[in-house]
C-alpha cells in the first residue's frame, strides 16, 4: 500500500481508502456483519482512511461503522465525516447551521464510538447557500477544531468549482482538504484543472468513486444514475472493450485513479463485500500492476468514450 500526505494536515493517508456509504445499504442492501468484516478486512489489508456521514443511509452506515471500529485501537486509522446533509424516516434534508453543525459532530462521534474526528467535512456544499457555508458552517467547525473536537475541516461536493469559491471566501487555513466525486476516473478528469488551486494552498485532495458511481463497471450504471443515455452507453462501450481484452474494467478504473497522480492523496471506494475490499486493495499493490498494459488500456478506453469525455451531470 502506498501512503501519501494529505495536503498539511500532517496525516499520511493511503492511497486507497475505505467509502463507508455501502455500510448504510446506499447501493444494494447489505448484512451488518458482513459489512464489518469488510472494514476489518480493509484495516488489516493497510487502508488507513475511512470516510463515512450521517447521511449515508440515515445514520446506518455511521452505527454499523462504530460496530466495527470498536476493535480497533484508535491510531490505526484516521477518520472522516461530514455535516449538512441528512435523512430521516427516509426524507433527505440539509441544515448547514452552526448549531446543527456542532450538534451533528458529537452524534456521530457517540455513533462511531470515538473522541474526536479527524476529519470533519461540509458536506455537498451545492446544497448550501455558499454564503452561509463559508460565514457560518466552517466557523462553527473551526470553533470544534480549536477545542481539538475535530483535528481538521474539510468540504466536499461533486462539483469542483464550488469547492474553489468556498476556499476563496473563507479564511486562509479554514478548508484543509477537499473531497470531489466522479471528476477523476477514466470519463472525466475534470479534478485536473483545480490540482493547482489546491496545491497552492497547501489543500489535500481526496479523490471519490473511480467506478463513476457504476458507469465505469461491467453490471452497468444503476437505473437511478444521473449520467445521461450517451454517456451510459459510451462506458458499457468502453466496459466491453476491457472484458475482450481480459482486464477488466472495474480493475482499470481503480488503478487509473490511484497510480497516475500523486497530487491527488486518497481514492475512496465503497463495498461492504469483503472479496471486493482484498481485490481492490491487491489492484492497486503496485507489485502486480502491469504498467505499459495498464497505459494502453487508459488509452484506448478514452478514446472509447471519445465526445462523452467530461460530460457533467447534476447531484441529487
């Protein structure tokens, strides 16, 4: 496993990293117990990180997660959630206060069986009124940040051009890290543009879902993906490609994301299927990746996806 810096946050995080939305039933429904073998599975393997939030399946996902971190020693890992973003009764809703905000922090730190987080993010920040992000949500954590409540702030969302204004309008040293999804995986590579914003600012990257939230694996994009039909086609294309070829697509777009840029600190994957957590980890153990092949197939994939290259789409 390959450990990289996240940005000055002073933690050296894996390159591959541990999504816990699957643990809240998020994709397909899932057993709590084997969901705690996978996180298990992924600690011993040397994934270091783990990204969870209230809102994947509405508080699941952050409970089941507890349940599983309770029998590890805390300095084994570095752990991420977020506020703003939730559910109950199965209603989704944001509140980006400062006192939801604050109150959000201690809930998950109960849930997740922890005294302190090491990452707090906004979460999905285009939902927010950006103004009330910057002016209140990231005060508040600066505030819990001071308290050694949470050691650092960062914010995520799907579009990268929101994470550049909110860091642009908040106080130098507030925003430490960013999290983006979907913009850096072999159909976009739109993250590229802002690696330089970033950078100059001593902010870390995390890199999200390099399967594209499915577009970019061999069952297909989910009927609730937002991608419109062009580019659904454009990657079961491309998909179909790298099974003829006997490298599939889903070990492509793992590697792709983790091996070729190491500005970019950690790629979150999610699966609570323990053979998905020891294979993606063994796809990216540079031991066993065929770099030449790997090149040509990224070229050739692209190409595949050709005018659906960087076509966006909105959250939901």
């Amino acid at each position: 496993m390959v450990y990289n810096e996240l940005g000055k946050t002073g933690m050296s995080v894996s390159n591959l990293s541990f999504g816990a939305s699957s643990l809240g039933g998020v994709f397909h429904g899932v057993q709590e117990e084997e969901g705690i073998k996978a996180v298990h599975k992924a600690l011993k393997m040397g994934i270091n990180f783990i990204d969870v939030s209230p809102y994947y399946g509405h508080l699941k996902a952050e409970t089941v997660l507890g349940k599983a971190l309770k029998e590890w020693p805390r300095h084994f890992y570095y752990l991420s959630t977020k506020v703003g973003r939730y559910g109950k009764d199965g209603v989704n809703y944001w509140d980006y206060s400062a006192k939801r905000a604050k109150e959000s922090v201690y809930e998950s730190m109960e849930r997740l069986n922890v005294d302190y987080i090491d990452l707090i993010n906004v979460h999905d920040v285009e939902f927010a009124d950006l103004h009330q992000v910057v002016e209140e949500t990231l005060p508040a954590l600066v505030e819990l940040r001071k308290e050694g409540v949470v050691r650092h702030i960062g914010i995520t969302d799907l579009q990268p051009e929101n994470l550049q204004w909110v860091i642009e309008h908040s106080e130098p040293g507030t925003v430490e890290s960013v999290l983006c999804f979907c913009h850096y995986c072999l159909n976009d590579d739109l993250l590229l543009d802002y690696l330089d914003f970033f950078e100059e600012r001593g902010i870390g990257v995390i890199n999200a879902s390099p399967l594209s939230m499915g577009l970019l694996s061999r069952r297909g994009a989910p009927d609730w993906h937002p991608a419109p039909q062009a580019l659904k086609d454009a990657c079961a294309r491309a998909a179909a490609y790298c099974t003829e070829h006997h490298y599939a697509i889903e070990r492509l777009a793992i590697q792709y994301a983790t091996s070729l840029n190491p500005r970019i600190a950690t790629t979150l994957f999610s699966s609570a299927n323990l053979k998905n957590v020891a294979l993606n980890v063994a796809n990216v153990n540079e031991q066993y990746i065929d770099y030449d092949k790997m090149y040509e197939m990224v070229k050739e994939v692209r190409a595949i996806i050709g005018d659906q290259m960087r076509v966006r789409w909105k959250n939901s």
